[in-house]
C-alpha cells in the first residue's frame, strides 16, 4: 500500500493547490467551490495545518527530480470541538487527482485517518459525508467499514441539479 505522510504548514502551497483541483474536478464530492473554500486564504490552509484538533494526509507524485513533489491525493481528519462530542472526529477532503487514480491512494490516506483517530485519547466513532454521485467512494468506506446511518436529500446544488449525501460512520 502506498504511504500517506502527513501534512506540516510547510506543505501548505502544495495542499492549496490539490485542494484547487479537487473542487474543479469532483465538484459533486465537496460541500466547497471555486470561490467559496477556505483553503483558498493561505493563511487558514496554514492555521488548518497548524491545527493541533486536525490531520490532513497526502500522498506525494513519485519521481520528483530533487524538488518537492506535488500531492496527489489526500484526506483531512478533525477532532470534534463540542464538549458533548468528545468521542468524535470526521473524515473530509478525500481526493485523488484522476492521472493517480486505481493506485490505492485514497485508500491509504484514508487508513491514515482511521489510525489517526484510534491514537486520539476519547475518539470512538469516525463520521463522514460522501455525495450520492460518487459511487466509487462510498464503495471505499464501506470496504473499510463505514456503515450507512442516513441519507440528507437535496443537499448539494450546481445549477438545477442536485445530490444528496450519505451520513456514514466507523465505530472504533
């Protein structure tokens, strides 16, 4: 299996940049767009990174030639900060650029996630959002164990189509 690394505020162009692709690319699999995303200040990609609450694992491009090689896939995993919500930390942000695809890539960094919240003190329960368009992903959480615990219609809009989501959880 490939390895995920994960991220430092040092990483932060390299983050901004995939994160850019992804909402171009999948724009059914994120909440965010061009436009309207966080991680387009570079300051708060930067206080993301620097988040003691969060992770976010990336698997590097090969072949870089001396230099620091571009993400090609990634996933982002945060500790709720409610205090009834001590025992839980959702998955978010998982892509892969479409070239490094079939790689087992997404998988990887998503292992990543899991073995991140089993190392968090009081963490329990792993919670995320996948969008109804994206077959492909479901079928990879539920390979990892997620299970289905409801569906939001109508939850995603681009233009005058729309898309639900499906609310998954892992018990640890």
């Amino acid at each position: 299996m490939p390895r995920a690394i994960k991220l430092t505020t040092t990483d932060t162009a390299r983050l901004r940049a995939l994160r850019a692709q992804a909402l171009v690319t999948d724009p059914w699999a994120f909440g965010s767009a061009p436009g309207d995303d966080r991680f387009e200040s570079e300051d708060a990609a930067r206080r993301a990174l620097a988040d003691g609450s969060q992770s976010i694992f990336a698997i590097e491009a090969a072949g870089s030639n001396g230099q620091q090689p571009p993400l090609v896939a990634m996933a982002g995993i945060k500790r709720a900060d409610r205090i009834k919500h001590p025992h839980l930390a959702t998955v978010w942000g998982v892509f892969t650029s479409p070239d490094h695809r079939g790689r087992g890539y997404a998988r990887a960094v998503m292992h990543a996630c899991i073995d991140q919240a089993r190392d968090w003190p009081t963490i329990e329960r792993v919670c995320l959002g996948v969008s109804d368009r994206t077959p492909n992903a479901r079928a990879l959480y539920e390979s990892l164990g997620f299970v289905l615990w409801g569906t939001e219609p109508d939850c995603v809009r681009i233009g005058n189509e729309s898309a639900a989501e499906h609310h998954m959880h892992l018990q640890l």
